[in-house]
C-alpha cells in the first residue's frame, strides 16, 4: 500500500509538533504514513514534548524516530539545526527547507510512490525569501503538477465549500468573477465530488453574489449575466448544479445534507459557516491536481508553538480525509480493481 505524505510545513511553526502529537495520538488509517521534513527539528521537538524518541536508521535511506509503541518513518530533505531556530522566525534555509519538503512530497505522489500529501503550513515570507515565489502551498503545487485552474474546498463533516474567487479584496470581486471562471469551479467541484469523494451524482448549490440573488437586478446583475447562464451550461453538461441562492439562507439546507458542496463566490462567503461549524476539524483541499492533496485549515500559530494546546483536530481530519480520497481516486482510475 502507496503511504500518504505529510510535510513539515515550517520548522519554526506548529507543524513538527502537530506531526508528532497526531502520530502518537492513534486513531489514524492503516495505510502507511511518511513524513517529509527534518530529522533534527522533529527529534528536538519530539525532546521538548517528552516523547523520548529513538533514532534509526531505514535500509532505504529513510530514518524511523520510535516512541514507545509508535515508528514514525521520515524522509529527511532538509539538514537544519534546531538550536539556531527561533519559534515563529524562519529564516530563507527554512523557508528552502518548507519548499523542498512539498516538491519532494509531489515528486512522490506524480510518480505514483504516494497515495496522497497532506501539507502542514508553512510561511509565505520565507519561501519567497528562498527564491520561491508563489503565494503559498496551493500555487506551488498548481505550477509543478502543470495543472489548469485548481479550485479550493474547504470541507468537513456537514458542510463542503469551493471558492470562485479565493483572496482577492471585497471591492475586486464583481470584477474578478467571470461566466468561464464560475463555470469551470462547478465543473471541477463537481469531477472531484465524483472521482475523489466517490459522490456518483453530486448535488452542488450555487451562491448568488448580492443579497437575495439580485431581486431581479435590482441590488445587482451579476446573477443574471454571469452565474445564471454558468448554472444553465453546467446543467447541460449533466451536472446536477441549482442557483444561484441566496447565501443567507442556502447554507441552513447544505449544513443538514440537502447538498453535497456549495460553490461561493468570494472567501468569506464560504468561509464563515464553514468555520462556524468546522473550526477545529475543517480540512483544506486543492481540487483540480492529477494527486490528491490535503491540508490543515490553519496557519503557523506562532503563539502556540511550544505550549502543547494547539488542535490536532485539523490535521488528524485532513490525514483521515486524504485517505478516503486516495481510496476513491484509484477506484476513479483503475474501476476494475
């Protein structure tokens, strides 16, 4: 069985920690887990945490850090030393370190060596300080597995949620939302619905942007002249899409299983309900790559760093979540199996 892989994320974040907590905590899927990262960060933050880890040497090059009935196997791709970091101020070899453990995770997963990643965060700052320069994970990722438009969910239990705009400023968003944009993030949602979550029919909501859908163009035609007639296209093409919906209401029937997924125009439209019901477990996933990846739905959390209070909540949920998609993604590819 393929393993999944888990980026470190930054060293001088919550990442290493988070890793370290889930692995010991159980209650994880049977397939193999692999960790991309830094041996000496992860040893010291295995110290910190009184774990009392044990270090190994794999015969495939690979490192087992064992903590009394847990292994953790470990791809070493940076070489940091963890006396010279300061929580919550990585530097560019950190920032380097962050970008390497993604590549080499997606080298792994094109190759068809990895089920699936799952990515711990990292710090936008330092990869571009590395010469990296990509707003984030989901970019880089987009660029290296040549992908067209990728989309972003955020999912958890109740409620699955896809962006048509993701972190574009309130006023630009009427000018950043197109009839082809709008379009394919219903198409990919609705290929991903099918092929990764195993959805045969998906059921996918679509919000309007204004209040009350427009009312009929009086607070605002984008309804009309945008998300109607992509609605209409997707329909045609057999994809099971209603709307455009009011979002002060729609999100009361998607939370009790009327849909499958809800496509928002901007991010804190999707956003705030999906944080209100998911705030500790939300899992954050790109849809459109020829891989499955996975993510916390959280940042570095600098200010927890070190205390043992942060959630692993997110993660055990986005490891779970990556799992069942890798599971769904072969049976998509190879039905026979």
């Amino acid at each position: 069985m393929q393993p999944l892989v888990i980026t470190m994320g930054d060293p001088t974040g919550i990442g290493p920690e988070l890793i370290l907590r889930t692995l010991t905590a159980g209650r994880l899927p049977e397939r193999p887990l692999l960790i991309a990262g830094d041996t000496q960060v992860l040893l010291e933050t295995a110290t910190q945490l009184r774990l009392e880890p044990q270090l190994e040497e794999a015969d495939n090059g690979r490192k087992i850090l064992r903590f009394a009935a847990t292994a953790l196997q470990l791809q070493p791709v940076s070489q940091l030393n963890p006396k010279e970091l300061k929580p919550g101020a990585p530097d560019a070899a950190c920032g380097r370190g962050m970008i390497d453990y993604i590549e080499w995770a997606t080298a792994e997963c094109l190759a068809g060596r990895a089920a699936a990643m799952v990515t711990c965060p990292i710090n936008k700052a330092a990869i571009n300080a590395a010469g990296c320069h990509f707003p984030g994970n989901t970019e880089l990722l987009e660029e290296r597995c040549r992908a067209g438009r990728v989309v972003m969910m955020l999912a958890g239990r109740r409620l699955r949620v896809t962006l048509v705009t993701t972190h574009t400023a309130l006023s630009a968003v009427p000018g950043r939302l197109s009839y082809t944009e709008i379009l394919s993030t219903i198409q990919i949602t609705d290929q991903s619905l099918r092929r990764q979550f195993g959805l045969p029919n998906p059921r996918i909501a679509v919000l309007a942007l204004n209040p009350h859908a427009g009312e009929q163009g009086l607070f605002g035609d984008e309804e009309q002249r945008l998300i109607q007639p992509a609605i209409t296209q997707a329909q045609r093409d057999g994809i099971t899409a209603s709307g455009p919906h009011s979002a002060d209401t729609l999100f009361y029937f998607a939370a009790r299983g009327d849909y499958d997924a809800v496509v928002c125009m901007y991010h804190d439209q999707g956003l705030i309900p999906l944080k209100l019901l998911h705030f500790n477990d939300a899992v954050n996933i790109t849809l459109g790559l020829p891989i499955v990846r996975t993510s916390v739905d959280h940042g570095t959390a600098y200010d927890l760093v070190g205390t043992g209070r942060a959630s692993i909540a997110s993660l055990q949920a986005a490891i779970r979540m990556a799992d069942q998609m890798a599971d769904n993604f072969r049976k998509a590819k190879c039905p026979n199996d």
